[in-house]
C-alpha cells in the first residue's frame, strides 16, 4: 500500500506545472497585428544562454516586426525544466 502511495505522489510530481505571464515593457507604439514568439528552455535551475534583449530581438525577427508594441514573458517551471517564451507585438 505504501508503495503505492509513493508512485502515485511521485507521478503527480512529476506530472505538475506552474506557469505565469509577466508583462515586461510596453511602447507607445500602436499595437499590431504581427506576433513573434522564442522560446529557450533552462534545466535543473539553470537560466537558458541567451539574455532577455537578445530573446526579444529573436522573438521580433521571428514574427516580422519592425516596430515593438509590447513585450511579454510566459515562464513555465516543470519539475527539472523551466520555459521562457518571449513574445513580442508590434508592426
């Protein structure tokens, strides 16, 4: 029975996330249609290689634009990796 109990706690560890969105900056720009997105992933606590400018800069090259309306940050923390995903309105 205990056995049990111990596989079944460890599944749902293993199994759980939490994730939020952070709003990081927001321009006077108007906001526009195009949506770029990058994700990076980090493991075992460790923060991806790349800087959050240089995430920002991708997550615009990725969607086409040229001028930033908003910048937001999806961070998704599993149980040994943790997701950030950049996304970036604009024109």
């Amino acid at each position: 029975m205990k056995v049990t109990i111990i596989i079944v706690l460890f599944a749902v560890l293993l199994l759980s996330a939490c994730s939020f969105n952070l709003p990081v900056s927001a321009t006077s720009n108007p906001i526009g249609a195009k949506k770029g997105t990058f994700v990076q992933t980090g493991y075992l606590g460790f923060p991806p290689p790349m800087s959050n400018k240089a995430a920002v800069y991708e997550a615009a090259k990725n969607g086409g634009i040229t001028k930033i309306s908003t910048v937001d940050q999806n961070i998704t923390w599993l149980l040994v990796m943790t997701k950030y995903e950049t996304i970036v309105t604009g024109e």
